[in-house]
C-alpha cells in the first residue's frame, strides 16, 4: 500500500480493495475445460484412427514382404501362398475400419 499526497487530495494505491469472487473463477475453470473437453476428445480419436492406419499399414508391407519371400524360396507354393497373404491382409485392414466405426 503506498500513500501519496498531490496537493490537497490525498489518494490511496490499494490493490488490495479488488475482491474476487471465488464463484466466479471456477465459472472460468468450467467454461475452459468445457471448451477444451471436446477438442482433446477429438484429437484422441483422429490420433486413434491415424494409429490404427499406420499399424494396418505396416502390417500389410510385412506381410506382402512375407509372402514375396516364401513364393521366391519355393515358387510351386504360390497360390496357397497368395491365398493366405490376401486374407492376412484383409484382417489387416479390417483393424482400420473397426478403428474408424469405433471413433464415429
């Protein structure tokens, strides 16, 4: 608290006079978190489907990595071979997509 004196008027710096209502900083704290709720939501689900994509993604270059390997190691085998690699990949995918029905 500082006192001046300017000519006749005395004036106080008090910053001390300002009272806060406790009510209304927690109205704050709910208007932002209710703001911010919604946004984190969305992210972690668009993160969630982008995870689910890379992890399908991945899955299915291992598995055409595979399945190039085996036919090139024994070629008779291939139709048995490329059986297998196109249902593997279709499972892999499907992790996409259950990804994508689960977040919308």
């Amino acid at each position: 608290m500082r006192n001046t004196t300017r000519g006749t008027k005395r004036t106080t710096d008090n910053f001390d006079d300002r009272t806060v209502d406790p009510a209304a900083i927690v109205g704050e704290k709910t208007q932002i978190e209710n703001m911010i709720i919604p946004i984190l939501a969305e992210i972690g689900g668009n993160l969630h489907v982008g995870l689910a994509a890379l992890g399908a993604a991945v899955g299915v270059g291992l598995i055409g990595m595979g399945a190039s390997s085996a036919v090139g190691r024994n070629p008779g085998a291939a139709t048995p071979i490329l059986v297998q690699a196109i249902l593997a990949i279709a499972f892999a995918e499907a992790i996409v997509f259950y990804a994508l029905f689960l977040v919308k």
